[in-house]
C-alpha cells in the first residue's frame, strides 16, 4: 500500500499594518525563515477583518487563519 504524502498546512495570517505585520516585516529583515506554507496579508487593523473573509478563505483551501493585531 502507498504512503499518503505528507503536506504542510497551508496557514493564512491576516496581520495589522502597524503591529503584527510590523514584527513580520521585522522577521523578514533579520532573514528568519518560517515555512512556505504560511501566506501573511497586511490589513488596516485586525479588527476590521470580516467573518465573510475568513469563510471564503477555508472555501479556498486554507487548513487554518490566524487573525493578528
């Protein structure tokens, strides 16, 4: 029987401009590395992100969302 191949979690971040992202963009500048899978997309403010967003992002294929401030 064939082993199921192994995949990463696709993760999805959707950061503050001036906090979570900040301290992403930080990260990236120090060239620290995370895993390919995760995708950060900078938001105005954490609190702004909608439900309906979060819905359409696990109908897209995400296995999990982090909302950051």
């Amino acid at each position: 029987m064939a082993e199921k191949s192994v995949s990463e979690p696709r993760i999805l971040a959707f950061c503050c401009r001036y906090c979570a992202y900040a301290a992403a963009d930080l990260a990236g500048a120090m060239r620290l590395r995370y895993a390919p899978s995760i995708r950060i997309v900078e938001v105005p403010c954490s609190g702004r992100v909608e439900v309906g967003e979060m819905l359409h992002a696990f109908e897209r294929g995400v296995d999990g969302l982090m909302v950051a401030g």
